[in-house]
C-alpha cells in the first residue's frame, strides 16, 4: 500500500454512477471459464480475477457441464444464479454470444463485460452481430464494455471500505502499486501488459480499462466518471479512434486544466490506418487533425510507450503533492562530468533554461566541494560521495536561491549492491557506507519532500542502476521520482513545464 | 562467455601497436591505492580490478608507508619494483603526478594511466601542470591515457591465451558480456557506468575506454587501434571535443564503411558548453559542423544514452552474423493489435516501409491464423497462443515470400514467470506450458538464427517484461535481438537500414 496516500474522511466514490458497479462488482458471473488454464482466454481471466486474493466478491461461473470451476460451485445456466450479479463477463464463442446476453437480460443483469473477439473488426459478419447486441442490450437496458476487450483493472475495488482490495481480470498478477493514475484503452495490451514495466518503475496505475470496440460503453463514458473520481489525478488514454468527437473536446477541455491526460493516437500513417483497422475495426483520422484536437484540448501527445508511462508517472507526482513549476529553469547536480552534460544540452534541447548561478550562490556552494569541482550549473562535485551534500544540502541551497524551478541529480548507486560486492570481494564494508543505506529516509527522503513541498521545486534523482535496484525501490515507495538512466529527467520536466503553465492559464 | 563467437585461429592481436600493452598489462604498478575501500578513489580502482578474479596479471601497489595493500606486498617506492611494469596506474593527489612520473621514468616504465583530476579542467593551474607532465613523458619517450579520466575495461585481456581474463579498473564488478562493442569516452561515466544497463539488455562491450583530458593519447589513437583490432565490430564514442580534427575525419572515413561508428556530442548549447568546459576543459563547437562531421564521415549520432546503447547493440549483432538489410521494408508479427498499430506507425515515421503482404501470402497465412485475426501486414494473431507459428513459421514464411527485408514479433512472453505465477496460485502447470520453456532453443532461437543468416533479414522480437526476466535472457545468451518494449525496434531497424545502405554505397 501506498504510504503516502491521503485518505480523507469525506470520500465520495460515486456509487450512484452507473459505472461504479462494473468497476466495483459485489457479484460476479463469469462465462467462458474451465479449468484448463492457458488454453481457454476465459480460464486465465477467471484465474487472474482469484490470483493474488484481491478480489473479495462473489463469483459465480456458468458452465453448461463443469459442476466446479477452479475451486467455485459452477452453474448450469444464468437462470440458476442464487443472485442477480452486478456484472457478467463473458469470454465465449462469438456466436452464443447473442444468446447468453438474452439470458442475461432475463435474469435482471444490468453490466456485463464482453471479451469475446469477431465483431466489427472482422467485417461484414461482425457488423451484423454487432447490431444484434446492440438490440438485445437495449432491449434489457443493459450497458456493457467490449467486445474485443481485455477487460478491467480496479486497484480502488470497493474502496474505502476494502482497503486492499483490487478487482483484475488482466494476466500480471505482479500488479503496480495503486495510485491516482487512470487508463483507458483502445488496446487490451496498452491496459494490461504494461503493468511488468509499470511496478518496476513506479507507475501507480489505481484503474486500467480495455475498452476493445467500444460499442456499447466508450471513452467518453470513462471520461465522465473520471472526471469527478476523487481516485484519479491523472488520465492516461490509448486511441484509435475518437468515436463521440465533440463530446469527447467538449468533457477533455473541462478536465485538462484540473487533471492531466495523456494520450497516444496510432492511426494517421497508411500502414498504420490498415492496422488499427484490423483490430478494432477503427478508421484512422488523419495526424494532423488529432495533432489539433490535442493541442486545442490541452492533451499531452506522445508516440512512444516509455513516454507515456514516464509522463503519466511524472504527473501522478504533481498531482499527488501538487508540485508543479513556476518556470522553465532547471539546476543540475551531478557527480559525473559526462552525464551532467548530456543532461544539460537534452534539457536546453527540450526548451528548459539551465541558468549560470549568481556569484553568491556559486561562492556559497565552492565552499562545500572539491577544487576540481564545478560550482556552476551544472554542478558536478566530480568523485566527492559526501551525499548529503548531493541529494539535500545542494537542492535547498538552490531551492532558498530562488535561482531554479526544478532540480535533477545525478548519482544514485544502490548502497546494497555496493555492499554487497563489497563484501563478496572480501573486504570488510566502512561503517559510514554500512549506514547510508540506513539513513536513507530519514536525512533525504523524508527532508527532501518536504522541501519540495515547501518550495514547490520538484527533485528528480538518477542514477545508473535498473530500476529493480533496491535503492531505486526505496525511493519509489515514498514517491521520490528517480530515474534509471539520465535520458528521461529533462524529458519529463519539459512535460510538467508545459503543463504547470497550461493549469495556470486555465485556472 | 559467448557461446557463438567465432574464434579464428589465426588471430592476430597487434601486439606490436604501442596500445596493446596499455590494454593488456602482464605487469601493473598502481600508485594511490591503500586499504580504507570507498574513502580513496585509488582503493576502490585497485578493488576494482581484483574483484571478480578477471586480471591474472601481477600487481604491485606502491605505498610510502604500507607494507601490504589490498592482500598485495607494497614497495615504498617505483625503484624497488622486481620488475619493469608494463603499465602504471596512478590515482594520486593532482601535485604529485609529476615527481611520479618522473620515478616511473627512470625505472623505464613506458606506458601510465593517470586517473587524478585538476589539470586543464580546473583553469591556469591546471594548464601549466599539463605542460609540465608533457615534458616528463616526452623526457622518458612515455605514452599516458588521462589525466582525469577512469581507466580502462578490456573483457578480451591477454586473448587469446587468456580466455576468461579480464582487465577492469572501473566499479561495476557485473560486467557485461564481451563481445565485439568498443568504447571510447571522454566521459568516465558513458565508460563504466552503463554497464549495469548494457549488462541487462546484453550490449556486448568487449573495451571501454575513459581517455579525460587526452593530454597524451587521444580518440583518433584509440580509432587507429580499433581500424584493424580483429576483437571489434562496432564503435562507440562519447565526444566533448575532437581534437586532432583532420586525422580523425581521414581514419572515421576509412572505418565506418567495414565498422559502424556510433557517437554522443554534448556540446553545442549555450549551458552544454559550460558543462563540458569545466568537466575536461574542452571547448565545445556549433553542433551543425559537428552535424555535418558526422554525417560526412557515416557517424551515426544520438543524444539519447539508451539509443546509444541500443544501436551499439543493434549493429554489434549486425556485424557478428553480417546481417544487414537489403531495403526498408518491415514486417510485424504481434499477437496485440494495440503494439501493432504503435510499431507499425513508429516503422513509417522512421522511414521505413510496412507494405501489405500479396495475395498468395496473405492466404497462405490466413490457413494458420484464427477467424479473428488478420493475415495482412501487420500480422495479429489476437489471443492466439501457437508460439512456433508466431516466432518461427510466420518469419519462416515472410522471408521465403522476399516481400520483408527485416521482421519484428511481439508477444514474447516469460514462461518461466507464467509457470511460477500459476503454480503459486494453486493450479496445475499444464505439460505443453512447461515443455515450451524446454523447446525454446531447439525449436525456435536455434532455426531462427539460421533463418537470419541464409536470408540475411533481421528478426526482433519484443514482448513487455523487463531485460532481467529469464526468457529475455535466454534470447540474448543465443545473440537473439530481443526488447522489452516495442518503442525500440522500429528506431533500431531504422539504424540498422541506414547503415546497410551506407555500408552498400561504401563497399
């Protein structure tokens, strides 16, 4: 669990929205599940729903033959449901599709969640049967998410009241930890195979939602309810298609200026138009049109799946702590020459200021660092490893000189690896390395929030460790940004830049 | 150690080029080392080298007081050495460097590495220092790399006699595998420190060089070295100044047609320049010469840190098998259409082209694919879980049709993580599941390596864990190009076509 989450008492999670229930379903009847895992889709997602013990709800498979399935009292048909469940999720045969959705509606269910595949996307078969669910969902007045969809992600399932409950029908069962991040995707993948990289890198996904086809429920529903949400602060959305155009400006231009959504848009290439078309049977609109639909709604635009993990992560921060910049100017701190650099042309590249110091500031930091050092922007401390210097005195220095609007650090190893080799090497490890590593939280973690805080000056800290380091993890789990290498820290200021001045436009 | 690497026996080392023995020392005098580990920059180089038993070289620290350093008999001065040392490693505060290297002479030693800091990059001191450590060399007919630099790796030490040794003056003791990459860096940090990276996402450094402030020898030494050194197929440099400007367009021309060169610049903004000028003193200039340098000299250029790394791989692996493309066509193979779209749009705006597949090939792959999947290029398999047909039948049958000239696959996924998960979650691990882990060198990488080299067409594959997961592993172990996302592939094939174009042109 998050420590830092702010819990407040008067918590509204909008339950009378009507998609509260598919994202907090109390009951559950699945359809498509056995137990023959990996080769039947709906007996891996029934497995992802019971793997790691988040779901506490009631399930409730439906099997023509099975009287159990895995380790749940299976029922013949929906007619023998001892309940009416607040959500069906069906991962069948395209074509019995049509009939369980008619059972369904008879038996009083409201939402249900298709995954099956071979509607639109496939053409002229798929259109037909695409319309008959139409019919029968309007016939019962049912709302349903899909077809062609992967399913939902609720790290929020039944919050306040079940604390450490999430609601998964996605494979990783290695799920990030939960946080004010919202996706919503036209791709099942986008939703849910970026969890792996997510967890690694701290990127609190609290909802995901693969919303395939969109035929019945879209984007612009979600957008609704995530508008209001008090459990997102950040949207993140994967597009092919903008199926409700003006609805879809009209809802975005009201929550950008409040909360953040990050976008990316696949189609616009020939090739890709073809691709998009295939999957979800979407037709791309031509780039530049989308390019203009972003920039007039405030969307953060990006076509790299590293940068939209990055940005979505860099303002979960900002939102969370409300740390936003007051200008473009970065102060950079490093112990290495090269990296300092790099980091320096890639944040002037992207339209950050990394200003000379004033002669007071300079002359206050000489004082505190080698001669070989550099006490200009950058600073680079060479091969000092007085760290309290580095990662706390240096930034409050430079947060009290009012002279920078953001700080990036260079030079964080992971203490328990250095340790570690140390020791394997057969050498005995100094008591003063032994206790960095304990003292970690409390002389910069905790301090350097607070600073942050304080001044409104964001900290990103980097090093050249992988993220599964230990250091980089401890970091991460008080919500101090730190990046694996020095190419994203400019990138990501740049995003927060950009968008710390459009809040202040829009407010 | 490289399972695939070819070792020709009549090999030829250059044994007679003065940089040999700097890069293989038989014998090493270290000066500045002593037994308090992580206090002193020269203990920890010294650890630095013994750990993880790579160098089998003699070493003899020299010490004024100690009698033993680091487990090593220390001798109060150079003149008690019992030998000559092939090369002296000096970490020794910045005022005593000259009277060192004065004793280093008179004992006739030919070869230094200086790693201390405060020549050039500290101003005026600085400078006449540098001249006066000119002298001396020149006095004593001595070569030095340095000063303030890192040193030296050399994964192919004292090959081939020595085939697991390894010499390594820089911290990270988890070394990469080696192979044909070699570095050249004005930056010690691009030379050491990505090494946890390049050892994750298997870049195959086989040297790496930290050169500083180049007072003595240079990167065009380093180039003319590497022109001929049978160990390396690919360049890498990180540049702050060129400094023997002529000489190195001359040899960079010669080289890049046989070796593909890949090169950071930093300079060239405002705050860059500054940056550089206090890390090694050097001037940076206007990046649109640097631009046009390279561009004339078939340098490829980044100022990312991870596409250096990754195109060092990209063209490592290019070089190894000579696999390089014959036009810019790309084929993709995914089982998400979400990743598909994102690399076929990224494929197009790299340039490069994702034509739609024949007829004929469209229906020959249309018999193996679900109703629900699509047979044109991309290809999306959807929820399809037959690996031969995606990682080994499918490229088999696009390389045949000679409509690709480079195929990328998503969808690979860690078994041994799928196997784990499930057993955790209580269920049992069908036999097909685990016999896929067991058949994955014999039936897949082992025939697609072969595949490769008969048609000479690239194949990446992708899917969404981390580099550390064991699959991801096993791929690279084989040479088998593998990402962890899908934001790489496109822009390396984009690399890696541009230089097979240039190679062509060159030949």
């Amino acid at each position: 669990m998050d420590k830092n989450l702010t819990e407040s008492n008067n918590f509204e999670p909008y339950k009378d929205h009507f998609l509260y229930k598919i994202l907090n379903p109390k009951s559950l009847a699945i359809f498509g599940a056995n137990n023959n895992l990996l080769t039947t889709m709906g007996s891996m997602q029934l497995r992802n729903i019971i793997a790691g013990g988040g779901f506490n709800g009631n399930i409730y498979p439906v099997h023509p033959r099975l009287d159990e399935v895995q380790g749940y009292k299976a029922y013949k048909s929906v007619k023998d449901l001892p309940v009416v469940p607040d959500l069906a999720f069906l991962i069948l045969p395209t074509r019995v599709v049509p009939q369980v959705m008619e059972e369904c509606g008879e038996k009083g269910i409201k939402n249900l969640l298709i995954t099956s595949g071979g509607f639109r996307e496939i053409g002229k078969d798929g259109i037909e049967l695409s319309k008959k669910i139409d019919e029968i969902s309007k016939k019962y007045n049912m709302r349903f998410v899909g077809p062609n969809c992967l399913g939902i992600y609720n790290g929020w399932y039944g919050f306040p009241e079940k604390k450490e409950a999430y609601f998964n029908t996605f494979w990783p069962y290695a799920i990030p930890e939960r946080g004010n991040i919202s996706i919503i995707s036209q791709s099942g993948t986008i939703a849910a195979q970026t969890f792996w990289h997510a967890k690694e890198m701290g990127v609190r996904i609290g909802k995901s939602l693969s919303v395939g086809n969109e035929r019945n429920i879209d984007m612009v529903d979600f957008l609704e309810y995530f508008k209001d949400d008090p459990q997102t602060g950040v949207i993140g959305l994967y597009i092919e298609e903008i199926k409700r155009g003006k609805e879809f400006i009209k809802l975005v231009k009201e929550i950008t200026p409040k909360k953040p959504i990050v976008a990316i848009y696949t189609g616009g290439t020939k090739a890709a138009d073809r691709a998009i078309k295939s999957h979800t049977g979407s037709l791309g609109g031509n780039q530049k049109i989308y390019d203009a639909v972003f920039k007039d709604a405030g969307i953060i635009s990006t076509n790299s799946i590293s940068d939209f993990l990055y940005y979505l992560r860099t303002l979960s921060f900002a939102q969370k702590y409300n740390i936003f910049m007051k200008g473009n100017r970065v102060g950079i701190i490093t112990d290495s020459g090269g990296s300092g650099s790099m980091m320096t042309k890639s944040s002037e590249l992207y339209g950050l200021e990394v200003p000379e110091f004033s002669k007071q500031l300079k002359g206050e930091l000489s004082e505190l660092i080698p001669f070989t050092a550099s006490a200009n922007n950058p600073i680079d401390v060479t091969f000092d490893v007085n760290f309290l210097n580095i990662f706390y005195k240096f930034p409050k220095m430079l947060m009290k000189s009012g002279e920078v609007d953001s700080i990036i650090i260079w030079g964080v190893f992971d203490f328990d690896d250095v340790i570690e080799t140390i020791e394997n090497s057969g050498m005995v490890v100094d008591e003063n390395v032994r206790n960095m590593g304990l003292m970690l939280d409390r002389a910069i973690i905790k301090p350097i929030m607070r600073l942050m805080k304080k001044y409104s000056v964001p900290v990103y800290f980097s090093g050249p460790f992988p993220y599964r380091f230990s250091w980089f993890q401890k970091f991460l789990s008080y919500d101090i940004p730190i990046f694996d290498l020095w190419d994203a820290p400019p990138k990501c200021l740049k995003i927060l830049y950009e968008y710390s001045e459009y809040r202040k436009r829009h407010q």
